[in-house]
C-alpha cells in the first residue's frame, strides 16, 4: 500500500533495503505498533542509520493481522538479517523507538536512541515531531572547514587555556555541536568544568563502569579556573549571537560539585558584561549551592530527569548523597530567586507515556512551576532501561503525541522544546 511505510533490514553486508511485504513497526516499551500517516515524517537531515547486532527486524503482516519478525533475507533464505534503526537529528523527538526481536545473548546496544526507521514513496520516514524550531544545531548550519579553521586559530592563539583545548578537541574530535557553534561564535556554548559526579547514571556519556560499554567521549579530567572559564564565556557572551553559556555538558561530571568555580566564574562574567545568558545543566543534587548561584548571576537552569517518579528516577540515576525531593528542590529554587528553570526530560515511548508518569508530571510542574520541558531521546538500549527500571508494563500508555498534547492543554504557558534558550534581557553589571 502506497500510504504505509515498508520495513528496512539490512543483509550481512550493511546493506539496507525495504520489505514491502511487512509494514514498518514501532516499539513502546513492550508493545509493537502500526505508526499512522500523521505521526511520520521525512528521515531529518544529518541523522543516522544503525544496525542492530543481534537482533531480527519486526514488521507488521497485513494479510496475518499480526506482527512478525524478519528471520532471514528474502532474497537469500539462508542469509540472517539484521534489524535498523535511526538515530534522528537533534530538535526532534521520537515516537516510537525500533522493532525488533533480540537474540539470546544479544549485545548490550551503545548510548544511542533507536527510534524506528521504515520506507515510503522512495524515503526514510520515521515516527517523530520536531519539537523545536531553533535551527542551532541543525546539520546545515555548520561549516566544517570553517569550525576547523576558527578552532585551530584559538587553541593557537590561547595555548594556556585548558578549557579552549578541550572544547578544541570536543568540536574537531566529537562533532559535539554546542563546541562547534562556540568556534562559529554563536548561540549556546558549554562550559564544562567537573571531572566528578555524585550520581551514576546508567546511561552516562562520559562514564561508565561495569557495563562492557565504551563511553561515546572522554570526560574532562581537570576543573578549569574562573579566569579559564571567563576566556571562553566573556567573549562569547559579549559577541555571540542569541548568546548561551551553559554549565554541564555530556563531558563532565556533575557542576555542582565544583558551585565555588562556578560562583566566582559567574560573579566575574557579570562584572564583564549583562549581555546574554548563564545558564547551568545539572543534577539539581545541591539546592543551597544553587542559591548562591543564583545570587552571583545565574539566570537559568536544566535539571535532568527520566522520569518524574522518585522511584524511576533513582534506578536510573544512582544519586549518591541527594534525592529527587532535591532536584525539585533546586528547580524551585531558581523560579524563587527570578530564574528561568526547565527540565531535560529523557523521552522513551512506552514509559515516558504511561498514565502513572503524566500524573507524576502534571504533579511537577504544578509544584515547581518550571517553564521548559525538553523532550530529548534517551540515549540507551531499550530493553536494558527497562530491564533496569522495572516498570509496571500494564499501566496504561497514552502515547508521546498524545501526552505532548496534554501538557499543552493543561499547561499552556510552559514551553515545550529541546535547546536552552537565550532569555534576551541585558542584565546590569555589577559596579
């Protein structure tokens, strides 16, 4: 049929085809699912296709009415197959993540997101939203000879600076886009300043122990000083376009541990300049160093959650010290002191759309009074995360559109997105 998608596999080649003898399929968590014509859209520009090892295809026969699995290659029956799947863009948010039945022994898939991948009228489509218009960190939008050519002339120019060096290697090494855009002088760039957390989290980019996987970059092994931090956050801030700073980023451990950095870094950007905006990305674990920040400057924080029930939250990030009464905490906090707070909400279908977790959602934002939710893609292997997290499975699931559209009914003023945005008010520096 002309208006369902066909499912993709690839043959023990890499390569990928389609089948239109089955309809592409999505996972929620433990169900599969048909992906309607409303939910799909063109594979986003600067996305990804990944093959699952270990793992068969599963798509959905129409003349069965149920859903099967691809065991071997159509056009060589004795040939396995193996199942796709599509790491999608930044600024979209996916549906659905991939179908596919794993083998025994199957290995543990690297920190990326799955989202499902099928094949209609000549294109990739997967089931997803954009679910914000910023263009920052859009494929198009960068220049690699240019960020090469800047990049070489700052780390050139600031031998001295431990930070340029790093976030030198972070954009020519990692492509890690909030780098990149700082050698464009542009938009959001990070400041990552702590080689150690107080959380473990099991889906940690930076860090991990015990699990077989490689973490997808190295942490920064050193706490830059505030006149470090400043080299890069001073020009940035008086210069840059829509100009963000943003403490904590996928290189590092957690800010706060290192608050008096942060403190006297942020003291001494206010004293250079009111323009743009400071914002830190954290765990929320110490809600009285964030009060201090607040009051040295900080206008705007992301605290990060998997889930808006304690008990979710704690299996996936490990606190070691805090609790989730002290993210919420921390939010607060900054909506106290004038600030602007969202949380980094990690989106997996199947649990983030539970009945259960819209309820606990609906409970946040009520008490905390956050302004941003950010839907981004975990990045894990999805039968791990809940394998781990043990859910309730039977609870009702009302789907990631559907509870998109619930916070926007009932929460009309927080804004729904994936970027830290630019507050656009010039704050007085201090005398």
């Amino acid at each position: 049929m002309k208006n369902r998608p066909a499912l993709v596999y690839a043959d023990v080649n890499g390569n990928i085809f389609d089948w239109p003898a089955l309809e592409m399929a999505g996972a929620s968590a433990n169900e599969w699912k048909r992906p309607v014509s409303a939910e799909l859209i063109p594979l986003p520009e600067g996305s990804e296709l990944f093959l699952l090892p270990g793992r068969v295809p599963v798509g959905f026969d129409r003349e069965r009415g149920d859903f099967l699995p691809l065991q071997s290659d159509p056009f060589n029956a004795e040939k396995p197959v193996r199942a796709v799947a599509a790491f999608i863009s930044p600024a979209y948010t996916h549906l659905y993540c991939a179908a596919y039945r794993a083998a025994a022994g199957a290995p543990l898939l690297p920190l990326f997101a799955y989202t499902a991948v099928g094949w209609l009228n000549g294109g990739f489509v997967v089931p997803a939203v954009r679910i914000d218009s910023d263009q920052r960190q859009d494929f198009r939008n960068f220049d690699p000879k240019a960020i090469e050519r800047n990049a070489g002339r700052r780390m050139k120019a600031e031998p001295q600076n431990r930070l340029v060096q790093h976030l030198g290697k972070c954009a020519l090494s990692y492509g890690c886009p909030a780098a990149r855009n700082l050698f464009m002088k542009r938009w959001e760039a990070p400041l990552p300043t702590s080689p150690e957390c107080n959380a473990r989290c099991i889906g940690c980019i930076s860090r991990q122990e015990g699990t077989g996987l490689r973490a997808t970059q190295d942490r920064i092994t050193f706490v830059p000083t505030p006149d470090e931090i400043c080299g890069v956050a001073v020009p940035h801030l008086q210069n840059a376009s829509r100009a963000v700073v943003s403490f904590g980023q996928g290189c590092e451990g957690e800010p706060l541990l290192q608050a008096k950095t942060l403190e006297a870094s942020i003291s001494m950007m206010r004293k250079a300049t009111g323009r743009g905006t400071i914002n830190l990305n954290t765990n929320g674990s110490l809600p009285e160093k964030v009060e201090r920040l607040c009051r040295a400057g900080l206008q705007s924080i992301r605290v990060s959650m998997n889930s808006a029930r304690a008990e979710y939250y704690s299996k996936y990030f490990r606190p070691k010290g805090y609790s989730f009464d002290h993210a919420k905490r921390s939010i607060s906090v900054v909506k106290a002191n004038g600030g602007f707070a969202s949380i980094n909400y990690f989106i997996h279908p199947g649990f983030t759309d539970q009945e259960n977790e819209w309820d606990a959602l609906r409970k946040l934002i009520s008490e905390t009074r956050l302004d941003l939710i950010q839907m981004r893609n975990l990045n894990i292997d999805p039968d791990w995360y809940l394998e781990i997290l043990r859910p309730d499975l039977s609870e009702k699931k009302i789907g990631i559109r559907s509870l998109i559209s619930r916070i926007r009914d009932e929460f009309p003023d927080v804004r729904l997105g994936y970027f830290n945005p630019p507050l656009d008010r010039v704050i007085q520096r201090n005398a």
